[in-house]
C-alpha cells in the first residue's frame, strides 16, 4: 500500500493552490476542521462519499508533519 501521505496533493489549478486530497477539491484544512469540530471518520465518510477513510487519515498524518518543525521564528509585526 502507498504511503498514506501520498494521497495529498497540491496543484495551483486547485482550491488556489491549497493541499487538497488526490486532486479532488477537498482541502486538508476542511477536513481537519471538520474532525476539529468533533465530527467522526465516519460522520465525514457519509457527508462525502467520494472520500475514504484513508485520505481522512492522511490529513492527520500531513497535519502531524507539519508540527514536526524545528524552530519556529516570530516575524516582525
């Protein structure tokens, strides 16, 4: 099985650029808002049947990656 993470993808011709899942126009931060709000795998699942459980997952693995930072730089205000 492909990596989980492969499943995002960014394309400047969709959602403006933003990491969507597979091309489809679902954006990353969407669904982890929708999981945010305390909404299931499965709730998301039936609200967007085109999506899988493992594209859900691979928005929690991108989001964890993108914690994984070293430092992090206040920029002047």
């Amino acid at each position: 099985m492909a990596d989980l993470i492969d499943r995002i993808t960014i394309n400047p011709e969709i959602c403006h650029g933003k990491p969507t899942i597979r091309g489809l126009r679902y954006p990353i931060d969407t669904i982890l808002e929708l999981l945010a709000s305390g909404m299931t795998t499965q709730e998301i699942l039936t609200d967007y049947p085109d999506l899988e459980k493992e594209d859900i997952l691979a928005c929690i693995e991108y989001a964890a990656k993108l914690t994984q930072v070293k430092s992090i730089y206040r920029i002047a205000s």
